[in-house]
C-alpha cells in the first residue's frame, strides 16, 4: 500500500445451497485472485459458506460442522495472502445459532462478528433459526486458540496504522441505529458488510443511497458485498449488487444479476484528514471504552515489497467541476445564486444603489458583471446603476477591448472608458521608471492605476467597487498587491478559474440573448491575459499560464493541498495518472514545485483579502478557511519535490537506457 491507497475488494462467488465444501473453494480462489490483483481488503456475502437460504437446514449439525471446517481451511489458505477476508457463515455457540461474518488474515481466524439485528419480516424470518448477536465480545476457544466473538471488535493493521476495520451484516446497516455508527466513532474507518439482500423492483437505488449516504456520515470506507446467482431462487431471487463506497462516493458498483469480484482503491488518508479537519466527529478514546471493544491486531504487507502500481479509482482531473453535464449545470446555477446573494446583502447593508467594476473583456471581471446584473435584478436596481470602466493600457487588444464595451452594452450598464497611458505614463516619470522597461514595476503601475480609478469614481458614485479576481489567482498570488488584489466585496473569491469558465459557459448557454451569448463565447476563446505588456501584431503577447502554469494543475493541486492536506509525492503521483497523456511527469512536477513556492510566499496577500462568498468546500479567506502564517516556510514541500525531482530524472534516464 502507497500514499495511503489500500485495495479493497468485495466479492460474490457463485455457490451451492447447503455445500460448504464448493463454496470453500469458490471463496479460496476469489481470494487468491484479489492477492494477484494487490487486494488487501475482501468481504464476501452473507452466510456464503452455506447459502442464505438454507432455512431449516441451518438446524442440521452436519451443515453447521462442515461449515466450520471449511473456514479452517479458508483461514489456513489465508497464510499466503497479504489480505483480510470477512466470510458469512452460521456459527453455533452454547446451543445458539449465529449469523457471523469470520475474519480470516494470516492463516488465523481473527474474530466473529454476530448480527444483531434479524429481520423477521415480509419475505425474511432469521429469528426463526438466529439470535441476536452480543455487543461485548465473549472469548471462545476452538482447537485450543482463543478467539473474540462479538460485534465490537476493532481489526487494527498494524503495518497501516490508518486501517481500523469493523463489520456488521446486512440488516445492521437497514435499522435506524446500525452499528457500524458506534465502529465508527471507536475509530473504525472502514466498514464491512457481508450481505444477502434480495432484488425487489427499485430496491437497488435505495441500496446504494444507503450506503453511500452511511460512508459520508460516518467519514468512512464502506465494503458491501451482496449475495447472488447461485442463492435458491424459491421465493426470492438475489442480485449480487456488491458496492464500495468512500465518504458518500461510490468508488466502484458491480451489475446486478451477473457475480462480480469489484476492486477499487480507498484513500485511507483523504479518510483520517477529513476526520482529522472536523472538529464535531468525535475522538475514538471514550466510545471505543464505553463500548468495550476489542482490538484484534494483524498484518498485510509481511515482507511484502511497497509497489508504485497505477491507482485503482477514477481520478477527477477537474475536482472543482462535475463531469456530469446536468450536475454541471445545476452546480453554476447554484455558484451563480451563492455569488449574487452575497452581493446583494452587502448592497443591502451599505444602502448602495451602485457598484462599479473593472471590465477587461476577460473572463473574470465577465463572471464579477454577470453576478453584479444577478444581484441588482434581485435588488429591482437599475441595471444602468452598474457602472463598468473600461481602462484600456499599453497592453490592451482590440479584441478584448471591444468584448467588454459590447458585454455592458448588452447587459444594459453604464459604460464608461478611461485610458490610462497618459496618467501611467506620468506616474512612470514621477518615481524616474524607465517605461522601456518592461519589469514588475511597468504591469504593477497600470494595475495599481486602475484600482485607484475605480476606488474613486465608487466615491463619486456612492457605490461598491466588485472584485473580479479568482480563487487559482489568489492561491498563486497572481494579484498586484494593492491594485487587483484589492475591492470593496469579492464575488470571485472562492471561485477556482477552471470553474470561471463552466459559469460563463453556462450563462452564456441560458441567458436567452444570443448577442449577450455571443460576446461571451468570444470571451471563453480568448486567451487569459492580465494584458500588461504591448501586444504583438495586435494579438495578445502575455498569455497568463504560459507564466504561472496551467490552471487547470494548479487547480488540481489547490484542491488535494487544502482539502485534504496530501504531501507533494501523493499529489504528484494522482496528477499523473488523472493527466496521463496530457502531461508528462516532469512539466506536472515543474509547475508543483512552483505552486508550492508560490503559495508559500503569497500568504501576505490573502491575509488581507476583501470579504467575499464562500461557494465550495475549499477557499482562501483569511476569515475561515485557511489561517496560515503569512512567513510560514516551505522547506518540508521543496525538499519532497527535490527528491521526486532527482526519481523522476532516474527513471527517465533509465528508460532512455533500455
């Protein structure tokens, strides 16, 4: 296991009713092909070493005796495998019947875990044959060895201090209180479910709602594996419908009606950081006390080699942006709403009746005009009280020039343009700046000058000047400190520009004005520019993530460093794989070195941001979500990425070789 991945597996062996024997074979190879395959982690279903639907035959000792058997052999066949398997079966203790779920690691039967709740309704009557499973763990010996049996046992790994796995069976997870909430808060972070439920029609999306909805609230890994084909179809038919699920993902689901062995790797790390940020989750100490767990400890990875093997989930290249285009559309409406509400109450608050925004023509300050024309519709404010200034400089172009006039024109604000050359160009002759030379000072000067017409004419007007900058600038420090950097209320704080695109896109697509609609797709064509320097041949000459990089890495990377606190090597090794065959390593590792450098060393500039809407789970205020010190070091990051850096070089050069 790497970077906190931990192979899970949950599997349906296609079995024979009342036939431990088969059904101990078809578990022994599935096993064996979950270690071929790097599983670490494997449930299989419900009372699978008989067959659920034994009924009256669970009451027969020859089943019961040929069933523990058979897990003697499941558990001796363990030994060479570096995983823990939870397999179904009946299990008598003093003249009562259970329904357990074994643990099996290391040629060991680890522990019994007996249900608690049994259905005894409709199609299923298990009180028929079971009793209740007990919560405190008795101690039973078999053949001499001591193992627990109860339902609060904690299996801990103690070669992946992260992987505390609990299980419950099937209903458990169906009753108001299952148990896997009290696993959880004793510190499970995986929860296994060995399961036999039936198919009714629809059941399945409620099935997959459960427990996806189970994983998110309890900040957990969740294995479900459901029984299938082979089960008697006398009454009832099952599905096989096996799920593994991550704090409210659904990692990997397998068909129904068609056995399946589904694999997916859980992020143990994105897991504890997330339980780690949330102050309300509780801490283990106290509920693992009251609950009298048991820790039962094990190993996976004895003298097993750590291997670099490709990642088994889907990486989201673009974690900021449903790739669902329905839910993309729906999430812009919502940003959209979330944006011109924020402004609208600060309007409401300050008594103004205008605002005044920077409109560049790029993508930005469009986004900050159409979320200003959103809150002055609510507000039943004149739009024409929307005053957009135009500053056109040494670098603007015509096109952008002539997409900001026609996008106020269409919106129905008040245009008004201002060139600053003359008043730049004497500022430049003030402070003794060559204006030849093209340095910070020349693009920061116009930057600056800018700000200050705009703080002015809001004076003039009695109204908020609106910030246009982005999320991605923010975290990159992309912001002339005191000049773009600065605003009276920043609608686009929390905005990542990977997201500023899907916005404009989607207003332009339901705005209903096709003159409006097209202003703005020429604006989506137009390369991001802070047009600071002169224009080559009248076309932009300063593309923007030619400078600080792609966007859409730094987005990738903004959203693991502050959601979930990765290291650097993690991050690299998930850009990889989500950007294979659009970047090689070396220019994903180049342009994280220098995120790291810049995120560290433009702290000083989002200490001080204007107030502005939260709108997702990840943002840069000052205010909440991210309190760092503005002369924090990066050397911890750096020297992480030096020696990926010098791995990254080996590895080329040793492919060159061959």
């Amino acid at each position: 296991m790497k970077d906190g991945f931990l192979r899970t597996a949950a599997a349906t062996p296609k079995i024979r009713v009342a036939d431990p024997r088969y059904n101990a074979k078809q578990i022994i190879e599935l096993m064996e092909q979950g270690e071929s395959r790097g599983v670490r982690v494997m449930a299989f279903p419900e009372l699978c070493l008989t067959g659920y639907t034994c009924s009256d035959l669970f009451l027969q000792t020859a089943l019961l005796a040929a069933a523990k058997e058979e897990l003697k052999k499941i558990a001796q066949a363990s030994k060479k495998l570096h995983m823990i398997a939870f397999i179904g079966l009946p299990w008598e203790h003093e003249g009562k019947l259970y329904n357990v779920a074994a643990a099996v690691s290391g040629g060991r039967i680890l522990g019994l875990v007996p249900k608690k709740n049994l259905p005894n309704y409709s199609e299923f009557y298990e009180m028929r044959h079971f009793c209740p499973g007990n919560e405190r763990a008795l101690w039973i010996r078999m053949e001499g060895e001591k193992i627990p049996f109860g339902m609060n046992l904690l299996f801990c790994c103690e070669d992946v201090p992260d992987l505390v796995i609990a299980a419950e069976i099937c209903e458990d997870v169906w009753v108001p209180c299952p148990p896997s909430i009290s696993h959880a808060m004793a510190g499970a972070t995986v929860i296994v479910n060995c399961s036999a439920s039936d198919e009714t029609t629809g059941k399945d999306i409620y099935r997959k709602d459960l427990i996806c909805g189970q994983s998110a609230r309890l900040v957990c890994g969740y294995i479900y594996a459901n029984a299938g084909e082979g089960e008697s179809t006398q009454d009832l038919v099952f599905g096989g419908q096996n799920i593994l699920a991550e704090n409210g993902t659904c990692l990997m689901e397998s068909r129904r009606f068609s056995n399946e062995c589904i694999c997916a790797d859980m992020d143990l790390e994105r897991i504890t950081a997330e339980r780690r940020r949330m102050t309300t989750f509780p801490t283990a100490g106290a509920a693992k006390e009251a609950g009298g767990y048991v820790t039962v400890n094990f190993e996976l990875e004895r003298g097993l080699k750590e291997e670099s093997r490709p990642v088994l989930r889907y990486i989201d290249p673009a974690p900021f942006v449903p790739g669902d285009p329905a839910q993309r559309d729906r999430r812009c409406e919502e940003i959209l709403s979330i944006q011109a509400m924020g402004l609208k109450k600060r309007l409401e608050h300050t008594g103004c009746k205008q605002a005044v925004i920077g409109l560049s023509g790029g993508l930005d300050s469009s986004l900050a005009l159409l979320v200003t024309v959103r809150a002055f519709d609510l507000l039943k404010i004149p739009r024409a009280n929307i005053h957009c200034i135009t500053m056109p400089c040494f670098g603007t172009t015509d096109r952008t020039y002539s997409n900001a006039c026609a996008m106020a024109e269409k919106v129905g604000a008040t245009l008004r343009e201002i060139n600053i050359r003359q008043s730049v160009t004497s500022h430049f002759a003030d402070i003794g700046h060559d204006i030849n030379v093209h340095d910070v000072t020349y693009e920061n000067g116009q930057a600056r000058e800018r700000t200050q017409i705009l703080m002015d004419i809001s004076n003039q007007v009695g109204g908020l000047v609106i910030g246009t900058g982005d999320m991605s600038e923010l975290a990159l420090g992309w912001a002339t400190y005191n000049g773009d950097h600065m605003s009276m209320y920043g609608v686009n704080a929390s905005v990542p520009k990977t997201l500023v695109r899907h916005l404009v896109r989607y207003y332009a697509d339901t705005c209903g004005e096709k003159e409006l609609s097209d202003v703005l797709f020429d604006v989506l064509d137009t390369p991001v520019s802070p047009e600071l320097l002169p224009p080559e041949d009248g076309k932009i000459s300063q593309k923007t993530e030619d400078l600080v990089g792609p966007y859409e890495l730094h987005d990738f990377y903004l959203y693991y460093v502050l959601r979930f606190g990765y290291r650097p090597g993690k991050i690299f090794r998930m850009a990889v794989q989500a950007f294979e065959g659009r970047y090689e390593r070396e220019i994903i590792l180049k342009w994280l070195t220098a995120f790291y450098r810049r995120f560290f060393s433009q702290q000083f500039k989002r200490s001080c941001l204007p107030d502005g809407p939260k709108v997702g789970s990840v943002a840069v205020s000052p205010r909440g979500d991210l309190r760092m010190p503005s002369d924090a070091v990066s050397r911890l990051w750096l020297d992480e990425l030096k020696e990926l850096e010098q791995s990254v070089y080996r590895e080329r050069k040793g492919e060159a070789g061959k």
